[in-house]
C-alpha cells in the first residue's frame, strides 16, 4: 500500500492550517450577530474592564459585541468585489488572448487602460460624490477599480498558454473556443489568478477600508470591522484591543485564503493538457489527418 509523500503531507497540513486561520473570522463574520445579544448601555471611551472582556471603542460601545456585528460588512463586501472583478476580468483577459482580431483586443484593453491611469481611491471617492453608494454600490465600484489590473494579469498569463501546441491542436480539431478557452487555457492559468485572487483580496480589503473610513459605503460608526480599525486607532495604546482585534481577523482572512489555494493548487504544477489536446497532438506527430 504506497505511503503519502512528504509533499502530500506538507500541502495536507497547509490546508488544514488554512481552514482554521479563515475559519475564524468566517465563523464570526456569519454568526457572530446572531450571538451578539442586545447592546449594553455605553460607558467612557477606551476603556477596559467593567464587564466589557475588550474594552469599549471611540464611543463607549462594546468592542466584543462591535467584532460580533463587524465581521459580515467587510466580509461580504470585499469577497464579493473579488469576485466580480474576476468576473468581468476573466472573459476579457481570455478573448484578448485567443483572439486574432487586433482591432477587437484594441477595443476591449483600450478603455481599461484609461481606467487604469486614475488612481483607484480617487475614482472611488468621484462617483461617491454623486452618488450614495451602499454596501453594494462598494463593492461593485472596488471590483470596478480591480479590473483592469486583473484583466492584464489574465490576458498576460492566457496569452503565453494560448501559445503552446495544445491549443494549436485544438484549433486544427475544430474545438470550440469555450473548450479552448476553459477547458485548457484556464485550467493552465489556475495557479497564478489564485495566487493573484489571494494578493487582489489584501488589496480589495485596504480599498474598502480606507471606503469605509472616509463614509463611502458604511455610517462612520457602523460595527465593521475596516470602520472601527481606523475610528479607534486614535485610542491605539490607551484601549488597543479596538485595533488589534478587527485587524487580526482581517489579516487571518487573508492568509487563510491564500494559504487555501495554495494547498489545494499544489498538486497541479503541470499543465492541464485536456484529451483532445493531447490525441491531437499525437495525431500531428504520426502524421494522421485531422478528423
């Protein structure tokens, strides 16, 4: 009976020290309101004891009972701008690369890079002068702000799969462009948008920190976990369970993500040559026609 390898055990250990980083601020980040309980009377600001296990924030609340409630804005909020960006990222990042249309990967990467030459905040902080944006007006313009960064990542990545002889192959067998763009050239580009995801999502939850600091999105005092890192940071060495806290779970959020796909990718540092790509390649080299 073959042992597990030394690597096997070594990605199966980051994987579970990834579940129980991400799991905590997870488990808080949904549950936390449901035990948060009913909100205490508010006493001096930056104070510890007094039947409050972290002390009060910048306003006499409980930071505990403000942890329970924080989690779920900033949670949701910056996974789902992620997500978005990719999104919209994906299919113009692989059309740019598998398309022989100049003029058409002109038209789709132009504007993006106009786009990219605003600083992300500053656009932020310009629509959010006209409009009022909430929790899903943040996310939609922070994953708005992602995209061109990430559709050049994918287009950069895509394009030097789209030059191996696979898809070569597949294009010769008459594929699809969705097999060669899925089934093939994402597979191969899995690994680096995983490692980009685990990096875009530090950058994501900056953005929607620094969004919630200056009231784009979120009340300036609302139980989140970004507001109440930048509200309380003022109390930092009088009370700095307000700061340390939130800003530990934002941070295990982060490294357990990236430690996630890490371990689960590890295994996957070849190719991903699909059957057809690979039947058609041997096909070229004993010089079948194709079918």
């Amino acid at each position: 009976m073959p042992t597990p390898s030394r690597a096997a055990k070594g990605r199966t250990g980051r994987f579970a020290f990834g579940v129980a980083v991400v799991s905590v601020p997870l488990v808080l980040a949904l549950l936390g309101p449901v035990f948060a309980g009913a909100p205490g009377p508010r006493t001096a600001s930056f104070t510890l004891g007094g039947g409050h296990w972290l002390g009060t924030d910048f306003v006499g609340r409980d930071v505990w009972r403000q942890v329970l409630h924080g989690g779920r804005p900033v949670v949701l909020t910056a996974l789902a701008a992620t997500a978005l960006s990719y999104l919209v990222a994906l299919p113009v990042g692989l059309l740019c690369a598998l398309t022989h249309r100049r003029w058409l990967e002109e038209l789709l990467i132009r504007p993006l890079d106009v786009l990219l030459a605003v600083p992300s905040l500053l656009l932020i902080l310009l629509v959010a002068s006209v409009f009022s944006p909430g929790a899903v007006g943040l996310a939609l313009l922070v994953a708005l702000v992602n995209v061109p960064d990430a559709a050049r990542i994918v287009r950069a990545t895509a394009a030097e799969a789209a030059a191996r002889p696979a898809v070569e192959a597949l294009r010769m067998q008459g594929e699809t462009w969705w097999r060669m763009a899925v089934g093939y050239v994402g597979r191969s580009i899995l690994r680096t948008l995983a490692a980009d995801a685990g990096t875009r999502l530090t950058g994501v939850l900056y953005l929607v920190a620094t969004a919630a600091f200056l009231g784009v999105g979120v009340a300036p005092d609302a139980a989140d976990w970004a507001v109440m890192v930048d509200r309380n940071r003022t109390g930092l060495f009088v009370q700095p369970w307000a700061v340390v806290v939130p800003a530990v779970l934002i941070v295990a959020l982060t490294m357990g993500t990236n430690l996630l796909f890490d371990a689960a990718l590890a295994g996957s540092r070849r190719p991903a040559w699909g059957r057809g790509a690979r039947s058609g390649i041997n096909r070229i080299r004993a010089g079948e026609p194709r079918p």
